[in-house]
C-alpha cells in the first residue's frame, strides 16, 4: 500500500544510486525522505548482487524483497506481541 502525502505537498524527482545504479526517483514527500527510502532499499539490494553478481537485476531484486518481507513480518509479529502486553497491563 503506497503512503500518501498531505494533500498539496509537492512531488520531488530526487536522483539516488541504489546497488550501484542510478535512478531519478519522483515521489511525494521531502527529498531527504526519498533518500532515506533509498538508502533502505540499497540496503537489502546491494547484498543480494554483492553475493550473486551473475543473478539478472529482477532476480535479485525479488530475492531482495524477500529479505525485505521477512523483516516486515518480524517486525509485525512483534508489534503484535507488545500491543498484547500493552492490552494485558492495561486490565
């Protein structure tokens, strides 16, 4: 689900390099959120093509997402377990 900005907020084009490459990134928000998306992005990327340079860019991109969806559903289960804990002291 794509986050959208407050209605009137402008929408940048911001050039970032992510495993090497660069792209002209155009999105709502600020530059610097644009960046900090990238680096994150780059971050789960740049592995996957540093240990599998020969592996086709969708490939490792999709290997890469994989890494990225772990974490995400890591992060979920346990925000799931302390908004359990929170219930509980809340009795």
């Amino acid at each position: 689900m794509a986050k959208q900005s407050p209605p009137g907020e402008q929408a940048n084009s911001v050039r970032v390099r992510i495993a090497g490459d660069e792209y002209n990134i155009r999105g709502e928000g600020g530059s610097d959120y644009i960046k900090e998306l990238a680096q994150i992005v780059d971050s789960y990327l740049s592995p996957v093509v540093q240990r599998y340079p020969n592996l086709p860019r969708n490939r490792a991109s999709i290997l890469a997402l994989m890494n990225m969806a772990h974490d995400l559903q890591v992060q979920r289960q346990e925000n799931q377990e302390l908004m359990e804990l929170v219930s509980e002291i809340e009795k």
